[in-house]
C-alpha cells in the first residue's frame, strides 16, 4: 500500500541496522535518507561496525550510531544499548545476529528480508521477499517500500564538509606535488579477494599511459595493499605519486578532490559514487548489475568480460579469465573518453 504522507508520526524511536563492508553500508544510504524524510520527528539510531562508523559521523539524517566492536563485551554493550528501546527496526542485513538485536530492541514493527517460506521469516512483522537479485540500491530500498514509502532519491551519498574539503584539496596537492590546474586520475588497485583484483602490471601501464598522456596519476592504497602498491610503482615506467594510508573519512575527502577514480569492485567503487566523483570500476567475478547500480555515463562506468562463467561470486579462481580477458588499451579508452569531456568542461568554465 502506497502512502501520500509527508511522514509518518506514530514512531518515535527508529533503529536500522547495516553492519557489513563499506560497501554495502554507502548503498543502504538511499534508503537512511528516505527512513528520515518520513520520520521526520523520530529518533534514529545506526547501527554499524567500527569501520563505517567515521562517514556517518557528520551525518544529519542520523541521531545516534551504535558501534559493534569485536568481542564479546563489545557485543554486549550494543545489546545493553538498544534493548527495549524502540518502536520501528530496519534490518538491512538480516543476518541472525541482527534479527536476534531487531527482537531485543522490543520494536513490534520489525522490517527484515527472508525468502518465502524461510522460518527467518517469521521473526519479522514485515518480511521483504529477497529471491529475486536486482541492483544493490534497489534491494535495500525494498525494505522502504515495504512500508509503502516512496524512494525520495537513488543516489548514494555521505556527508561532507565543503571547508573541510577545500582544506583537503590544498594539502593533498601540496603534499603529492600536483597541479591543481590539470586533470587528476586516482587508481586504487587493491582487492580482498584475488577474482575482485585486475593485475598489478596492468594497473602500472594503465598508470604510465595516462601520465603519457598528460593525465596526473596517484596510486593509492590501505596498508593491507602495500605489497601490491609496491609492485605496480616497480613495475611502472614513471614516477608515481602515491597516497599513503589515510582515515576512511581522509580519503572520502580526497576522493571528491579528483576527476576519476581506477578501481576494482569494491567499498572505494561506492565512496567515490558517494562523493560525487566518477568511477571507472573493473569486475571480475561480481556481477555488476547489481554492483554497479550507477547511471553511465552520468556517474562512470565498467568494464567486464561477461564470460560464460560470469559472474560466479567465486573469492578464488585457477584461471581468472574474466580479469586476464580486460585489456589496458580498453579501460583506458574508456578513461580517456570521460577525461576528454573533463578537460573540455574545465576549459570553459
């Protein structure tokens, strides 16, 4: 059933919960925003684990967060926190440890999603049906709709200050020594799983043919990446500039400071969208309708293989032929198409 309210009065405490990867966490904002147009008295609460807890932390649309620490005392604390406390839960991940925290929060109205006829099902007040695979924006706006809530937007975002962001600007070009005038390309080639992550030898030609082109090039990387960001500098024929590992919020704030962002499918793909910063994401094994739920050439755009194989999800592969089969000569044709329009904007503005 549809509503034409502006908001809903009735609930007064809120609670969603979005524990999972950065990822998945900057793709349920849609939905957050949506949750505070119709709840516009409401207290909301967010709960999150340590990583994610930093972009949200400006956030306006968002009361309070709730910070899951490992362990078990840190699990305890949440429970501690929310117990009993609320009228309305979003479960946007609907993983047993969060229904069991949607029936400790002694909320009656509990959103969650299950397939028809799992028992999970049951537990929930409104179960939003799951079994059909469609984009990852759209599969956590389900749980909105459910409640008869219209989308108010699609895109993903996280709250930034623009002082702040200026501030940024000058600092990161001070200290990797660019010319705020030229066009930036930022490439992050790291990876958790091996199917996710293009070759390091791929990444340095890409990165020398953009220099070649005049493009300015910045590597960047966590410090889980530093073996492979030594090796694409190794393996490159320039000198590259290199990001050292910064804050997750840092790093959102240099993301808006660029033209273009090289990645693979992954958390820094959804925080450059989140920014307002256009991506270029290469996929392997993850399929990227659902992973990509990004308007091209408005937003960026992908580069796959779509083999017979793919996508498979699969997190290791004896042959990689979805990621062996991208050539440098194609995602950088690509590159050069959106960078081309960049160039032009800047020329006239």
């Amino acid at each position: 059933m549809r509503t034409n309210n502006i908001f809903f009065p009735t609930q007064k405490r809120i609670l969603i919960i979005k524990q999972r990867g950065i990822g998945d966490v900057i793709l349920s904002t849609p939905a957050i925003r949506t949750i505070r147009k119709y709840f516009r008295f409401a207290k909301v609460t967010l709960i999150l684990d340590t990583q994610s807890v930093e972009l949200f932390t400006d956030d306006q649309d968002i009361d309070e967060i709730v910070e899951v620490k490992k362990g078990i005392v840190g699990i305890v604390n949440v429970v501690r926190r929310i117990r009993g406390k609320y009228s309305l839960v979003f479960d946007l991940i609907s993983t047993p440890f969060s229904l069991i925290l949607s029936l400790l929060s002694g909320a009656k109205m509990r959103i969650g999603w299950s397939k028809p006829k799992r028992f999970r099902g049951r537990f929930y007040s409104h179960p939003v049906d799951i079994s059909e695979s469609i984009p990852a924006i759209d599969s956590n706006l389900r749980a909105v709709t459910r409640l008869g809530m219209e989308p108010i937007t699609r895109k993903v975002s996280i709250i930034l200050s623009e002082e702040e962001r200026r501030k940024f600007k000058k600092e990161y070009y001070k200290q990797l020594s660019l010319d705020i005038k030229r066009l930036t390309v930022a490439i992050h080639p790291g990876c958790l799983f091996e199917t996710k992550r293009w070759f390091p030898e791929k990444f340095a030609q890409l990165a020398d043919l953009l220099q070649e082109n005049e493009y300015q090039v910045v590597i960047t990387g966590s410090k889980a990446e530093a073996d492979v960001i030594e090796k694409i500098k190794m393996l490159s024929n320039k000198d590259l500039a290199y990001l050292p590992p910064v804050s997750l919020r840092e790093f959102a704030y240099f993301l808006s400071n660029i033209d273009l962002l090289i990645t693979n499918d992954g958390g820094p793909l959804h925080l450059s969208q989140a920014v307002g910063t256009k991506t270029i994401a290469i996929f392997g094994s993850t399929d990227p309708y659902i992973w990509f739920p990004y308007s091209v050439p408005e937003d960026g755009d992908y580069i796959y293989s779509n083999l017979e194989c793919s996508p498979c999800a699969k997190k290791r592969c004896d042959s990689l032929e979805c990621l062996k089969n991208i050539k440098v000569e194609d995602v950088f044709m690509k590159i050069k198409g959106f960078l081309w329009k960049s160039k032009s904007l800047k020329s006239f503005t």
